[in-house]
C-alpha cells in the first residue's frame, strides 16, 4: 500500500509587517518519485543478519553531488561497481572495478567520498578489521560529469593504502565526510569489535595524512553484573553542521560479555555524544569540556565524564552504528533503537528480541541546550538500523528496515510520529541506504535497497525516490 500523507499545522506565524501573518512551514510528508534498478542480479548472502550492498553504516554507500547521483554495489560475481546518472535520467552508467569481494561478510561494504577541492570521488572497500581497499577518480571527474566519459579510464589502480598511507593492517568502518573547506576526511575504526579506537585521515587535494587516533579501547567499565577493561568505540555517523562544527553519537561495546545479565545479549551500552570545532583535531563533551586530541594519548576513554546524553546497560540490545542528523540551526539528532524495559530487563537472544520488542526513538539537542528523548511508536520487527533524514523545515523521517517511512513534525516538538509509507510494494530485504547529500541538494529522499532472497541466490538492487515538501 502507498500512502501520502501530510502532516499540517494550522499555527499562523506573524512576519515583520504588522497584522499581517504567513502559513506556518509544511508538515513532513513523502511522494513516492520512482524506482531505478541498479543490478537485476546484485550478490546476496545474509552475514552478521545483513547484507554488504545495504548495511546502513556505509558513508557513503549512495550519494548525490552536481546534479549526479553515484552508487557503489558487489555484482552476482563479486566485482565492486561504480554507477551513476543524471539526476533526471532514469538508467544508470556503469563502471566495473578490478577489485572482487574478497569474503563473504556484510561488514565488507564500499564507501564513497568526494574531495570538493580537486572534484575527486573516492572509495574505500572490502575490510573487516584488515586490509582495505581504495580507488580514486580522476581529477575533475565530479565537477564536469556531463562532459566526462564514465570509463574505466577515469579511475585510477585499486590499491592496499591511500596513495601509500598504510593507515591500519586491521581496518574496519570507512566513513567519508567533506570538509567545509572542501578537503576529505577518512574515519576507520582500528583495532577490532570490542577492543578498537577511532582514527581520522585527511585529504588535502594533493595528499593523505593520518590525523590519528581520538578514542580509547581502555579502562574499567562496571555493570549490575561485572566488569570489562576494554572496550570500543561504534560511532553513529561524523558529520559536519552548517556552522562546520563535527558532531558524533556513539555506543561503546564492551569485550567482556560478564557485564551482561544474559550471553545471548549484545554488550552496547549508553549513548555518548562528542563534537570538534577544528575539523577533528580536538574534542569535546556536551559541557564543552576538552575530552581528547587526536593523535596523542589523550583519547576520548569510558571513563570520561560528561560524555553519556542517554544512559542504558547492557541488558536491552542497543544497536550500534543507528544514524544521526544536524538540523538547519546546527542541533544534533540521532536515532537509537533497543528493547525497552516495559519488555523485560533482560534480552537472552538480541536478534530474536529486537525483531520481537525493539523499538526505535529520537534522540536531540533543544535550543536551550537540553536533550530530550521519544519513542517512536512503530514497532522494528527486524534486528536491524532505522535511518534518520531532516528535511529542510527540520521536519524529522526515521527511514526503518524493510524501506518503511515514519516522521514528525518539528511544529509538534517531534511528539506526532507518524508513519508515511508502510514499503510493502518494494520488497527490500532489511537496513537501506540513504543518499545524505541529496535531501540538502533537491528536497528529495533517496535510498538503495536491495530485495529479499534467500541463501546466496542472487536479488534485484534498487534505488527509490521521495519527494519532500517544497
């Protein structure tokens, strides 16, 4: 079933000129655009209850810039895919790599970036704490897409380094963003689940640069039920706002799994939040207080103060790695999901109890420097990451698995969820990814998913648009 809805306030705001009032902002609310097909036959296998093609973590897995959309996907066979089109086109181009899927695991995802600064796109693939691999483009390629063929040619050898920084022999998690000043930042995780430290790299047009690393695996952290010394770091999304602050939700994940009440849990706890306002070489708690500096010894540790804005043990399945947001005035939102207490105080089995009790919620910065917490009334039914996109009314889309589509509005203090598209006519298999730049670009949401299957039997890619409110 398709559904249109809006959701209208009938709140009049008064502007500069005297007894003289204009219509509040929209409302949320989705139109159902088109559907493109990436591949008929993109590889499948379901690993760590994902998919490689459409785990949710990928930045960016799908991405828009100039008037072109780019997408990076596996084939059937395994070669890693480069497509893209105009955005009015409805048939993507398509550039096979030399590289092929080196291993069956879902972590294994091709992220995207774009150098603003020499209109370069980059990739980065194929790591689960180990070696990566990485791609660029030609110089340009971005800036003058209708004039430049979209060959083999204008991507340069598939290598094991950034243009020879070896980084990290383990690697996980590649996660590009741009700077305001148009340079490329690279975030990875270091090290592996459980006892791993965040790190940033920087491109600067010409070279890579290790910023180093701003997180740490060390210290005691104590539950209800034990104790773990080490730890890591699972960030929600890096993203800078429109005043070029960089922001991060996280999760941290114990090693040691006596701080659960049950083995069949999953050791996420607390959501933590920390930001930097010079371009990631310090950071800081939601206090402003200075927690770390990248590259030296000063990480930012569990046992920092001020760092949890929604504290949880370890007893409900938090999920790590959900999403996160920055509205037009630069507040930061997330998106957390776990099994609420009403549901027990203890989950056994977190697949089996997310699917069954998860619930997903909104987390935010209000102006007046508080944070606040709903719950978003639409049930998970699956394990897996709910999606969070702002419009450009700061009207708020949790984009769930499966491609269902709830919002609220920003009038109502986000309080009026409300699910907007229910996906059942896509078939999609679970978490999607969403092309971030694209909402800021032309007011449209954009997500690839990729249909159900089972076993290794090959499925339909896609990807969907939704029209926004003008």
């Amino acid at each position: 079933m398709r559904r249109r809805t809006v959701l209208a306030t009938a709140i009049l705001a008064a502007v500069a000129t005297p007894g003289i009032a204009r219509a509040a902002d929209p409302g949320p609310a989705v139109s159902k655009k088109g559907t493109t097909q990436l591949d008929p036959q993109a590889i499948f296998f379901v690993s760590y209850d994902g998919l490689v093609n459409n785990n949710s973590f990928q930045k960016n897995g799908l991405l828009t810039y100039k008037g072109y959309q780019y997408a990076v996907w596996y084939t059937s066979t395994g070669n890693a895919v480069v497509g893209r089109r105009a955005l009015t086109a409805s048939s993507w181009s398509t550039v096979t790599l030399s590289h092929v899927l080196k291993t069956s695991d879902s972590h294994n995802v091709i992220s995207m970036g774009v150098s603003k600064v020499d209109g370069r796109l980059h990739l980065n693939m194929d790591s689960h704490s180990d070696g990566y691999f990485y791609v660029k483009s030609v110089a340009g390629l971005l800036d003058n897409p209708a004039t430049t063929a979209w060959t083999s040619s204008v991507f340069g050898a598939v290598q094991t380094s950034m243009d020879g920084l070896a980084l990290t022999s383990q690697f996980t998690y590649p996660q590009f963003v741009s700077t305001p000043e148009g340079r490329l930042q690279l975030s990875y995780r270091v090290g592996i689940s459980g006892n791993g430290r965040n790190a940033l790299a920087e491109y600067d047009g010409s070279s890579w640069t290790a910023l180093g690393e701003w997180s740490s695996p060390t210290g005691t952290y104590t539950s209800s039920h034990g104790s773990s010394t080490a730890r890591n770091m699972y960030l929600h999304g890096i993203d800078y706002d429109v005043d070029g602050r960089l922001h991060s939700f996280f999760t941290w994940r114990e090693q040691n799994a006596a701080v659960m009440c049950n083995s069949g849990g999953i050791t996420n706890h607390d959501t933590g939040y920390v930001y930097s306002t010079d371009r990631g070489r310090t950071w800081r708690n939601d206090a402003g207080t200075q927690v770390a500096t990248t590259g030296t010894s000063d990480t930012v540790a569990v046992t920092d103060s001020g760092l949890v804005v929604d504290s949880l043990n370890p007893d409900h399945s938090l999920m790590n790695q959900e999403s996160q947001w920055t509205d037009s005035t630069g507040l930061p939102h997330a998106i957390i999901s776990y099994v609420p207490g009403r549901f027990g105080q203890c989950t056994t089995n977190y697949v089996a109890d997310r699917t069954a009790n998860g619930r997903a919620f909104h987390v935010r910065k209000n102006a007046s420097g508080t944070w606040t917490k709903t719950e978003i009334p639409v049930a998970l039914n699956s394990s897996q990451r709910t999606k969070l996109v702002l419009d450009k009314y700061d009207n708020a889309y949790a984009v769930f698995p499966f491609g269902r589509i709830a919002a609220a509005s920003k009038a109502s203090g986000y309080t009026d969820w409300t699910v907007l598209y229910d996906g059942s006519d896509l078939n999609a298999f679970g978490e999607v990814v969403i092309d971030e730049p694209r909402t800021k670009y032309d007011n449209v949401l954009s997500f690839m998913y990729q249909e159900k299957s089972s076993g290794t039997t090959p499925s339909a890619l896609h990807v969907v648009d939704f029209a926004l409110p003008a």
